[in-house]
C-alpha cells in the first residue's frame, strides 16, 4: 500500500480497490463514526474533508495531500527570493553609477 496512505490516513485493514470507486460516479463514502475528520488539498489549493479511511485513501491515492503549506510556502519563498536579488541588483547598479559620476568630477 502507498505509504503516502498510512501517513496522512492511518493504518486499516481495508484493501481499497481504487479503480472501481473512480469508475462508479455514484459511489458514496459511508461516515466512519470513529474516525477523526482529515482536512485535505489538491495542488490547485482546493480543501476537502474527509470521514473515513476508505474516502481519504481515495483522495491520497488520486494525488491530494495533507498539508498546504508545502505547496504555498514554496511559491512564497521565491517571490522573496527574487525581490531580494531584484532589490540588490538596483542598488549595485545604482551605487555603480553613483560613484562613476563622483570619480569623473575628481
């Protein structure tokens, strides 16, 4: 089993036959009392609540994952990362010109 499953679902003895779930259109997931709601997301940012083990291998298994900031903190972390190197080249080009022009007057 994908352990991408075990980590963010849990353990279960369900073997999940994954294909005919997808290939059913009117398949509905029963509420599992005794499971803790998992909040999931998909790479386009979107949520989803899962209540059973069953549903959330599904959605595992299709690509969704339990943590947003692993898609947003890196996107974040580079529109940072080049206003700084943008910021640090006007300021190296500027100090450039600013000192060609005070040593041309000397």
């Amino acid at each position: 089993m994908n352990s991408n499953i075990e980590n963010i679902c849990g353990s279960s003895e369900i073997t999940p036959d994954f294909e005919s779930i997808a290939s059913n259109p009117n398949f509905v997931f029963q509420l599992d009392e005794n499971y803790t709601t998992v909040v999931l997301y998909n790479s386009e940012g979107s949520t989803i609540n899962v209540n059973s083990w069953l549903e959330c291998a599904n959605y595992v298994n299709g690509g969704w994952f339990s943590n947003i900031t692993d898609l947003v903190n890196y996107e974040k972390r580079l529109f940072y990362g080049l206003l700084f190197i943008g910021v640090v080249a006007v300021f190296i080009e500027l100090n450039k010109q600013y000192w060609g022009q005070k040593n041309s007057k000397i």
